[in-house]
C-alpha cells in the first residue's frame, strides 16, 4: 500500500505519537454507506475532473470524527488499482476522506491515474485507522504483540519506513512473523530488521468499508461520463505520421521541421512507436518508442524526440538524406492502460489482440508486442521473450489501447546480445587491483601463500572485492586447487547493461601485463544449451566479479581456458533447471571444468551484524544444502550478491555427484583490512568436492 502524510509527501508522518485516537470512530449501517458513497463520488469526481463542489460534504456528526487515518483502496477484482491514504495526528474523518480519494485517483505512482471508463469495474475500500501506539517488546516477543486480523503494522529505521493495513495479512494468510517480515520489505529493509532493537516498530488498528462503485448508480458514475477526455482518431495518428515523415526529412537535409502542429491532437498517452520502413519494399529499417504505463507523456513533444532519435540511427547506418525522403513512416499510440497481472499466467480475459497491444515491464525495462494475427498468449509470449527477463514472473503485464498504422508491432527498450571483441579488455583494474604489471605482480607475489595444494577439488567460492579487502583468501582458495584444463567462474550481474544470464564469448581476457584464454566454443553451447544464458559481451563489458579472479588464476594456471558467467534474478525452480542443462553439457566434456563462484557475502551492516547472518548463510554452504541457503538468504535478510550462482554451481555439482564435501578455507570482513566496523563486506572462502 502507498500512503500520504498530512504533509503531502510519501512516508511516515513525523508528528506521528504513541497514542492517537485510542478508539474507532463509531458509525451506524447508514453511516458507513455514507461513507463508502462519499469516497466512491470523490474518486469519481477527481477521475472526471469538474469542479469538486458538485461533491456532497459527508454529514457533520459523520465527517468531523476523529481518525489517526484513512485509506482509499480502488480495486479491480482481486487486482490492485490504486491505494493511497491520508495519516496525521489530530484529522478527522472528512478531510482525511477526501484527500485520501483524490490520491488514489490520481497520484498512486505505481499505477496510471483512474479513467473514467474504469470507474463501473471498480470497487471501493474504505479503510479507517486509529489506535497507534509503540510495540515496546524487543526481538520474537514482537510476534506475540501483533495480531493477525486486528493489527496494522508500521515500521521505521533510519530513513526508511513502511506501513501494511491490517487487511494484508488476511488477504495473504500471513502469520505474525510473515507479516512483520512483509512490512521490513515494504520499508526497503532486510525482512528480518524487526528482529533488532534500533528498528522502531508500532501497530494500529482499522476497519474496512467495501462496495463496488456501480453500486452507486449515477452518484459515482455518472459525474465523470460526460467529461471523459476523448483520444487521437484514426485520421490524427495518419496526420501526425505524415508529420513525423516531413520533420525527418527536414532535419536529414537541415530545414527547420515543424515540430508542433495545433491542429492535431496533443493530449497526454502512455506510449509512441515510431515505425520506419522501405518505400518500396516495406522492410523495416528503424522502430523508436517510448512506452509508460503507469504514467503519461505529452504526444506531439514525444514524437519530436522519436524523431531525433530516429533520424541518429539513420545516420549510424550511413542513409544518406535523399534516402531518408524516399522512406515510409509509420506511427503507433497507446493510450487507456489497465494491468493485467504479472508474468506468464496474469488473466488475458480483458486482452483483445484486434484492437489492444501488450506492453510487459521490469523495473527500468519494457517490452510491446501487437500483433492482431495471433492468439492472446502468443503475444504474451513475443513481449515477454522480448522483455529477455530471468524474472518474467515478476514482470506487470498491461494492456494498451492500440490505434495506428503498423499490422503488427514487437519493440523494447532491451538491447539484443551482442557477440562483441575476441578479446576482452580490462574494466577494472587500477580500482580492484593494480594497473601497473610490476605492481600486479608484486600483490600477487604477496597474495599467493608459500605452500600451494594439489588437490582436485570441483567446486570453489571466492570473494570479489577489492583486492586490500578480499584478494589474499581468494588467492589462498585458488591456491589449494589442481587446476583442470578448463575453469567456469559464475558472478552475480552487478551491471544493468546486458542479459541477464550472460556467458562472456571472447576469445581472450586480456589483463595488465597477462592475458588468459576463453574457450568461445564451450560458452556458445553452454548458451545454446543452458536457457536462459545468452552469449553477450555487453554485459560482460563492465562486470567486475570475474575480471578480479582472472590475474590469480593465471599466475597458478595460464594454460587453464576460463569462460565467465554471470547472471541476475531468477527462481530457486529456474536455477535447478539451468543446474540440469549445464550439468548434462558437462558430462559430455572429456573433462569437468573447475566451477567457481565469485561471491561477496552480507553487504553494509555493522561488524557483528554481518558477521551473525554470514555464519547462518555459511552454515547452509557447509551443509551442502541450496535450498537451505536460499531460504536463509532470502528470510533473513542476507544480502550475499551471488547466492543464485552459488545455488546454481551447488546443483551442478549436485547432479554430477560432486557435492558430498565443503572445506572453509577462510572468513573475514572489510572491518579485518579497514579497521572501520560501522558499514562492512562479509567475504568466505570455501571448497567443494
């Protein structure tokens, strides 16, 4: 849920004590029919737009009872539309009512605003909040201070904080634990922050109104019906596409375009495409968009920034400007959003692919697919390959209305793999380790213990930070190791550029004064092979949690072939799939590979902090248990940036009967070389056989 202090900005109000209003405002059946039809004509009337006056104020006795807070909750069905509240100290029910309303409407940042076509499909949910107070018990004995059904939670450390109604927890079968872990994510916090004692954690209670707004007739609705804005027709979108052909041709041979055209349609949508082809052939040469379905962007400034766009690749495929004149240019805007769902199972019910596109979005990415020729979850299917997401379930799919000139559109702002250099050069060096050869060699030297094993061992963990931090347990790992002829070192992606799953398919690692060879052949079958790794260089590129092993292993095996991994997102399901692919690849070797994962552990707590949730992530490593690590770092809170690729390399090793004993090599944090325990890096060291 999102809410609105009293101060109009997201978060937790300041004024907030330890007891506002102890009791529930007390409201008859008629009463809170009032009340729902109230919030549900203040949704209506903001959705709309007119003057608010035409609003009925709730009854005096009703609107002026005092609440710690309130919330609107706008859904449709099951699926969250919008919800946004008003808290504060000393409100009543009235003001905070009508503010609350108009949140939801319109400035619920996760979602779009409301359309006023929506409004019939919705159902209102009034929720009113009293009762604040501190929960003074400490550690598991705030469990038994929470009640499952009665209490809300809020909670704050630092500068983050988050609050859950009471609602969540019956609606999800949260227990009390569950739901004070739900409430430390809602924060931003690690889901076991209410465990410690500088964790502020306080409970309120609340009651919920609900009632379709439909069930208000023309109270609700019919304020908004006759104001609804109307969008683009068929003629405007060929307009402006013919606009668009002119200003690129404009700007190809250094006219002034025109950019703005007061005669056509300018409103606010959710997304452009802008399709150029072939005047003769129809072959597509170039597709811009800018899709956001959960915001809106000016249409007319939109596309002259496509335009720009557009006319810069043209020009990086060498069209000259009689050529950019001979083109044809299409246009696509999408416009009246509505969330479906998320992933590949959301309710394609309201998707018709005649006349709406489907649009899938990732935290920064997006991905669009039209396509009227085919059937609801093919298309579903093209945005989501499109998407090229490891964490496709998690992705929101929305649906767009579609009005334009293209027959079928597949677009995203995702870059395809990229093969790139045979040889890959160095990104880090002089930051994680020295530049200089002489100096490289001089911390290596230093690094490397006396005594080197000779041990065949098939699985190692290492850190990755900066080599005064990190660098001498990873040489102290590497240094008990027979080297095969090949190594795979699997990362966790710290970059967003590239796939999420990316093999390196270089040749050559190139480094200061050293190089070590790739085996490009293994990584394009392991890619071939292993969904869902893709060969890609781009996201290799800037990667530092592969670069920082490469100067070790070749000092100790220049002639060993190291091919790089890394990977970002993806289910405890999904890696034991990947973990089958890669080990059947294996098998087929004449030689295991060595698997290393280069890992630091908990991130940015204090020395001891640290220090305990490493010892329950390490105790899962030495039980030779993934799921174990999997469960801890995710519940508790541990913030180890490569326990996928540690899941992943355990059940290979698994599969190839390689995993029946752990050997710790060593343990430190950034406080053993810093000196500063305030905010450290955990790092381990371990080996598997």
């Amino acid at each position: 849920m999102n809410f609105t202090s009293a101060s109009g900005q997201h978060g937790v109000p300041e004024n907030g004590g330890d007891k506002v209003v102890p009791h529930p405002p007390q409201l008859s059946p008629a009463d809170r029919e009032t009340v729902l039809r109230t919030a549900a004509q203040w949704v209506a009337a903001f959705v709309g737009g007119p003057a608010t006056g035409n609003v009925p104020p709730l009854p005096q006795e009703v609107g002026s009872l005092p609440v710690w807070g309130v919330f609107v909750s706008l859904k449709r069905g099951e699926k969250l539309r919008a919800c946004c509240g008003w808290l504060g100290e000393s409100i009543t029910l009235g003001t905070a009512l009508r503010s609350a309303a108009e949140l939801s409407a319109k400035h619920d940042l996760r979602f779009p605003p409301i359309r006023p076509e929506e409004l019939p499909d919705l159902t209102v949910e009034v929720w009113l909040l009293w009762g604040l107070e501190t929960v003074t018990e400490k550690g598991e004995a705030r469990i038994q201070a929470v009640e499952i059904g009665r209490h809300g939670l809020m909670i704050s450390r630092g500068q983050s904080s988050g609050l859950l109604l009471p609602g969540v927890a019956t609606e999800h079968g949260f227990d009390a634990r569950t739901f004070l872990e739900h409430v430390c994510l809602k924060a931003g916090l690690p889901r076991s922050a209410w465990l410690e004692a500088d964790t502020e954690l306080k409970r309120f209670e609340g009651f919920a109104l609900r009632a379709a707004v439909r069930d208000f007739g023309d109270d609700a609705s019919g304020i908004t019906h006759s104001s609804s804005a109307t969008g683009p027709g068929r003629g405007d979108v060929k307009r402006l596409a013919a606009l668009a052909r002119n200003n690129l041709g404009a700007l190809a041979f250094g006219a002034v375009p025109t950019w703005y055209a007061p005669n056509l349609y300018d409103g606010q949508v959710q997304g452009l495409v802008l399709t150029i082809k072939t005047a003769d052939q129809g072959e597509r040469v170039l597709e811009a968009g800018r899709v956001l379905p959960a915001a809106e962007i000016p249409l007319q400034a939109t596309l002259a920034d496509l335009i720009k766009t557009a006319l810069s690749g043209l020009e990086s495929v060498r069209q000259d400007p009689q050529s950019v004149s001979a083109l044809r240019v299409g246009l696509t805007v999408l416009r009246n959003p509505r969330r479906l769902g998320t992933g590949p199972t959301c309710d394609l019910t309201d998707f018709d692919p005649q006349t709406h596109a489907l649009c899938v979005v990732w935290e920064d990415r997006w991905a669009l697919a039209f396509d009227p020729q085919a059937g609801k979850e093919a298309v579903l299917r093209q945005a989501l390959a499109r998407l090229r997401c490891a964490a496709a379930e998690e992705a929101a799919i929305w649906r767009l209305d579609c009005l334009g000139t293209e027959p079928r559109i597949e677009l995203g702002n995702v870059r395809l793999p990229l093969a790139g250099a045979s040889v890959r050069r160095p990104a880090v060096a002089g930051r994680f380790y020295p530049e200089d050869p002489k100096e490289l060699n001089e911390a290596l030297q230093s690094m490397l213990p006396k005594d080197r094993g000779n041990e065949k061992w098939a699985g190692a963990l290492v850190p990755h930070a900066g080599w005064i931090y990190s660098g001498k347990l990873a040489a102290q790992v590497f240094a008990r190791i027979k080297f095969p002829s090949k190594v795979l070192i699997f990362g966790p992606k710290h970059v967003p550029q590239g796939s999420d799953w990316a093999v390196a398919p270089h040749r050559t690692w190139a480094l200061p004064g050293l190089s070590l060879h790739s085996d490009p052949e293994l990584a394009q079958r392991i890619a071939e092979c292993v969904p869902p790794f893709e060969a890609d260089a781009v996201a290799h590129a800037a990667e530092h949690c592969i670069e920082v092993q490469l100067p070790i292993v070749a000092r100790l095996a220049p002639a060993s072939q190291v091919i790089g991994l890394v990977l970002r997102e993806g289910t405890y399901d999904m890696l034991c799939q990947a973990a089958d692919a890669l080990a059947k690849l294996l098998e087929s070797l004449p030689e295991l590979p060595l698997l290393v994962v280069s890992t630091d552990m908990h991130h940015y707590s204090d020395d001891a902090t640290t220090r305990k949730l490493d010892a329950a992530a390490i105790a899962a490593l030495r039980n030779l248990d993934s799921r174990q690590l999997w469960d801890t770092v995710r519940q508790r809170g541990v913030k180890m940036c490569g326990y996928r690729p540690v899941v992943l390399v355990m059940e290979t090793l698994r599969r190839l009967g390689k995993l029946h004993r752990c050997e710790p090599v060593g343990y430190a944090t950034s406080a053993d070389a810093s000196g500063d325990t305030r905010e450290v890096v955990g790092y381990a060291g371990l080996l598997w056989n």
